[in-house]
C-alpha cells in the first residue's frame, strides 16, 4: 500500500509513503527530488534559526498574542 503526499501550500505532490519497509512495522519514503531544499552546513544554523522564527511568529498570531 502506498500514501501520497502533497504539498500543505501549492498541492504540489511531494512524495509516497509506502508500507513495504524492512521489517512489517516499518515504513519506506519516495521523497521527490524537486520537494527538498538543500542547504549548506554552514548555513544550516541560520536558516533554522528564521525558521523557528516564523513559526514561532505564526503560532502566536493564531493563539491571539499579536
């Protein structure tokens, strides 16, 4: 059996999610190449860190804190 995933935002279709892994409780991913962003280790730290921001941005916009 197999899952499809989609992009939240555009629909875009992402990846599968199949249930054929290594062992009968283990899953497999077909992630698509196109999907991912590849960013450089020294770069790594910054762009979490602005990720963490906008989520932690948008969190307190839908609980009402902004």
């Amino acid at each position: 059996m197999r899952t499809e995933i989609r992009s939240k935002h555009t629909d875009f279709h992402v990846s599968h999610v199949f249930t054929d892994g290594t062992d009968p409780e283990s899953l497999r991913y077909d992630i698509k190449s196109a999907a991912l962003q590849f960013i450089p280790a020294e770069d790594l730290e910054k762009k979490l860190r602005k990720v963490y921001k906008i989520c932690s941005l948008r969190a307190k916009f839908h609980l009402g804190h902004l």
